[in-house]
C-alpha cells in the first residue's frame, strides 16, 4: 500500500510538470508554474523553508505531521488551492462549498500539511457555542494555528453572528496593523500566521440560518469532485488490480443500478464512500485462489446483504450478476457466492447464534434473529457507527442482547480472532431535556467558562473505564434533525476513526468503540449521517413486512 501511494505521488508530480519541459515560446509557462504548490529551501542565505505559491511567499510552518493526508491529486486541486492562496494572501476568509462527503476537509488538511502548520477542524454541532468558538479563536489568534470551521449551515444562527463579529474584527485589527486583540474580555498579542476556514454545502447562498453580513463577508470556492469512475479507478489501480478499469466502469454500474433498490432506506448521495469500503474489503480477499473481479462480487454482496430484506436478496444477486458480466450461467454464479459466503467462522456463529436464542426461549423467528445478529457483526468489522432501524417489536433491542451474551462466552471469543466482550451504554435522548443529555457551557462569575457534563459524557465516561472490552454507546430513540446532525458530528469522517464531544474532548475509537442508533424510522436522518453509518433493517416480527420510513 505505502509503495503503491509513494508510485501515485511519483505520477501526480510527473503529470503536473511534464508539459513544463517543452521549450517552445509559450507565455504561459510561468503563470502554470506559479501554479504548482512549491516547497523551497533557501539554503544560501536565511537557512528556511519556504513555500512558494503563485507570487506568494511565506515560511514554512515547520508542523511535522508524520503523514501526508491521502487526496487524489486532480488538476482542479491545483485550481483550489490557488483559491485558497489567493484569498489568503489578501486576509480573505475562503468559504469552500461541495455536496457530502467531497473530501473539504481532506483538502484543506492537504493544504495545511504542505504548509507545515497544525489546523484545527471544528466538528459544527448544533449546539456549540459563544464560549466554546471564543475559546477555539483565542487559541488559534495567539499561536498562530489554523482553524477550520466545517458545516457551518449547521450552526446556531446567534453562534454565526458571534462567528461573523469575531472574524471581522481579527481582520480589521490585522489590516490596520494592530497587535492586539480583545476577545471575551481577553486581551493578546495577535500571531501573523494564523488562518480561518469555513465549509458548507452547496445550498450556502439559500440557507436562511447562515446570517446575510457573513454571507457577504466570506470569499466562496466551489469544491466539485472528480468523477466518481476516476475515484475507484485509481483507488483499484493503488492495490494492484491489473483490471482496474473495466473493473471500476462495472462497480459503478452496480453502485448505480443498486441505489434505486436501496433509496427508501439510505438517501445518502455518498456513493464513492460506499465504493472505497467494497474495494478496502475486496483487497483483504485478493489472492491467488480468487480472481479480481469476484472479490468485488462478494464484497458488494457482503456489503449490501444486511439492508435487503428477503424479497430484495434476489434482486440484489440478479443485480451483481448483470452489472459484473459474469462468465458464469446465473445460477452457476448464485451457487458460487453461497458456496463462499459459508465460512467456517460464519458457520461456527451462526450456529452458537442459533443455541443463544434457543437458551433464552423467546417466541419469536430464530432464523430471522439470527442472520439479523450476523448481519449485526459483519457491518460492525466495516462501521464504527450503525443504526438499527425497524417497527416496535422488530427485534432492535433484541439483537444487541443477544450479541452482548455471545460474546461474553470466552469459548465464542476463543474462536474468533481479536474478539472481545462487549459493554453496552444506553442513553435514551428524549428521556429529558437537551441540555440534561448533552451537556452545556456558560459562563461562572468566579471560575470563567466552564462546561456542565450531561449523560452523554457521563455514559461515555463509563464505557471508558474497561479497556479489555469493546464499547457500544447506544442513542435510543426518536431520530431527530437536530439529533441526527449531533451525532454526525459526534462520530465525525470514518477515516479519521476519532469521536470528538460537544466539550471538544476527542477520543480515538480504533479499539472497539461503536456508537449505535435504535429508531423507528429514517425520516429526519441528514445526508451526512447516514454516509457515515451502516444500516441494519428490521422488519416487524408479527406482521412480517418491510419499513417504509
């Protein structure tokens, strides 16, 4: 994989100089350099590193990050970036705009690290407010920090006039060359260095929550990514595909064909980060006993199983098989996939799945509760974040139950590679008022700004307390648009596996952390959510049909 980046790399840089070298008269030539992003060391006199980008020069953060951020390097990047230059260089605040999941923040954690400087991403939850933002602003203004405000459609709108108030002021006191700043009744040197970013979607200039004076202030750039068949082209060709390309034109005509099955239950539009988790788990497959083309087959069966109900499992194989062109008659194809899906580790669970249900003797479809619970550990090996989603008397509650006793069986875990038992949280967010559950900021007359915890924190706290177990934080409940937004944030990119809190306390969750959602519908869910989650459809036990959120 590191081979197969540094190979991407080589080829970015190539790309992005070969037309420099012909030697014709071309104008031109030296407005595309400028262009190009530059990282120079002035050896002969000053010593430094500089960073030269268009006719802008500024020394290098010196900021070790230890890895460069993965974004596919396109020839618009370059136009964004000088975008950003630009509005930079002229104390402009850059507003970058783009639909879900389009890689904003990639890009500008991109930028800063080419920079050499540290940027702060703030995670926009609903209810952040003034002390949190002036805390944020004080530390960046003073040491010289970026600092990135994300979704701000999201936001309060009396945040968003303390975010406009704030950002005019540090721009004024800078152009008119003065030193100091006033913030909360603070007062500090300002740091030269520091910048501000803001991201939102694409609906920016309509949304009646974001104030009119920032619209006016802010300098937008349109983010648009690249096609979707570029993305998994390159994504297949980095793990050494030899067929990437007749492979990504057919991966996408499945993602495509399967998204009209699948739109009652997940709306997202992020098709491309569907596509990036098939590919990671297709990688894992590839060997010399299985072709390229059926590991994508199986992984996208493995991948999208758990949303069909049984009227759409046939669908979804017909789907895979026209969409891979298979050689293989269709019932040839259907027999091989149920042939591979049946793992001696799958057989072993489903059959201590099956003897679990038996011991608890409840009344309902043991085969149904049991492919559920599979299906509930298979997307938890991909998810850090999963909703389970179905009727009352679907089995949600049920599901997890049974999970939590599998696994505190140590014959179970001795079976299972790197498996550990689990430890259940749940907070019921409509149980009390907002501020009871999520905790809030304000201001104490002898101790300054001080945060009081709510039961989020607290249940979160807990789970932290037993490192020999993985954790589930379970939101139990209605399914709100602000809720939804809340825990978006909350759960944050998948890529950065992180959770970060409404205090600003970030937590990484690569050792068994997952956050599940138990509702009755997807009505209120946002875009953004529901990119980030895997979904678990449950149907009702007693009159056996399909949700229709």
């Amino acid at each position: 994989h590191t081979l197969s980046c540094l190979v991407s790399q080589a080829i970015q840089f190539r790309d992005q100089t070969h037309h420099l070298c012909d030697y014709q008269n071309d104008p031109n030539l030296g407005l595309k350099w400028s262009q190009i992003m530059k990282i120079r060391y002035d050896f002969e006199q000053t010593g430094s590193i500089f960073v030269d980008h268009l006719n802008n020069q500024c020394e290098h953060g010196y900021e070790f990050w230890g890895d460069v951020p993965h974004l596919i390097y396109t020839p618009a990047v370059n136009d964004y970036l000088s975008n950003l230059s630009f509005y930079l260089s002229h104390k402009e605040i850059p507003l970058l705009t783009s639909t879900t999941t389009a890689g904003k923040q990639l890009l500008l954690s991109y930028y800063a690290c080419l920079s050499g400087s540290f940027i702060y991403i703030l995670r926009s939850f609903p209810d952040v407010s003034e002390i949190v933002l002036s805390r944020l602003f004080i530390g960046a203004i003073s040491s010289g920090s970026w600092l990135a405000f994300t979704n701000i459609d999201m936001i309060s709108k009396q945040s968003l006039c303390y975010l406009f108030d704030t950002l005019r002021l540090y721009i004024s006191s800078y152009l008119s060359k003065i030193n100091r700043i006033t913030i909360q009744t603070h007062s500090f040197d300002i740091n030269p260095n520091c910048r501000f970013f803001l991201t939102s979607n694409v609906n920016f200039m309509k949304s009646e929550n974001i104030p009119s004076q920032l619209k006016s202030f802010v300098r937008p750039i349109s983010f648009s990514k690249p096609s979707d068949e570029f993305i998994i082209n390159l994504k297949l060709m980095a793990y050494g595909y030899q067929q990437h390309q007749k492979l990504s034109r057919q991966l996408l005509n499945f993602l495509n064909s399967f998204l009209i099955v699948t739109s009652q239950i997940n709306s997202t539009p992020s098709l491309i980060s569907k596509a990036m988790l098939i590919i990671k788990k297709a990688k894992d497959m590839l060997n010399n006993e299985t072709t390229e083309q059926f590991t994508l087959i199986f992984s996208c069966y493995d991948h999208y199983i758990s949303l069909c109900d049984e009227s759409k499992k046939n669908l979804l194989l017909r789907i895979m098989y026209s969409s891979f062109i298979n050689e293989l008659s269709e019932a040839d194809f259907n027999e091989k996939i149920n042939h591979y899906k049946q793992s001696h580790e799958k057989e072993f669970l489903l059959e201590q799945i099956k003897l679990e249900l038996y011991h608890l003797a409840l009344e309902l479809p043991v085969a149904y509760l049991t492919e559920q619970i599979f299906n509930l550990i298979t997307l938890m090996k991909t998810y850090s974040c999963i909703i389970i989603v179905g009727p009352p008397n679907s089995g949600k509650t049920t599901v997890l139950k049974v999970l939590k006793k599998l696994f505190d069986l140590e014959s179970i875990r001795s079976k299972i590679p790197n498996s550990k038992p689990f430890d259940i949280s749940s907070l019921y967010h409509f149980s009390y008022k907002w501020n009871h559950i999520f905790g809030y900021a304000y201001e104490d007359q002898s101790l300054g700004p001080v945060f009081s915890y709510g039961q989020l924190q607290s249940s979160f706290s807990y789970l932290l307390r037993n490192s020999k177990k993985n954790h589930i934080l379970k939101f139990d409940g209605k399914l709100t648009e602000k809720v939804s937004t809340f825990i978006s944030q909350f759960v944050g990119s998948p890529h950065l596996h992180q959770i970060t809190m409404n205090t600003l306390d970030t937590f990484s969750i690569q050792n068994g952390m997952y956050v599940v959602i138990e509702t009755t519908n997807l009505n209120n869910a946002t875009p953004l959510l529901l990119s980030k989650c895997g979904i678990l459809q449950m149907n009702n036990l007693q009159l056996a049909t399909p949700i229709t959120p």
